[in-house]
C-alpha cells in the first residue's frame, strides 16, 4: 500500500520541479507546506458537508 504522505510528498515534487529552479529551496518547502495545509482543510470541509 503507498503511505499517502510519500505519496503527496512525490506528487508535490513532481508538480514543483519546474518552478524550483526559481525558488530557493526554503520558498519551495513554504509553497509545499501551504498547499498542503489547504488540501488538509478542503478534506475537511468535504468529510463535514457528507456528514
């Protein structure tokens, strides 16, 4: 089974290489984090609207 946190960590790698070249590797983990929080809470407002 993939660990869904590899799984996104791969996916935000590969969608971020070609905009990394442009930021500093700092910008680029702040970029990653954000998106990932704001996935986290769109998850959440989902998981709440179907219950």
């Amino acid at each position: 089974m993939i660990d869904p946190d590899m799984y996104f960590i791969e996916m935000m790698q590969a969608i971020l290489e070609p905009v990394l070249d442009q930021m500093t590797p700092e910008q680029a983990a702040q970029e990653a984090i954000a998106d990932y929080r704001t996935e986290q809470q769109q998850n959440r407002i989902d998981w709440c609207a179907h219950n």
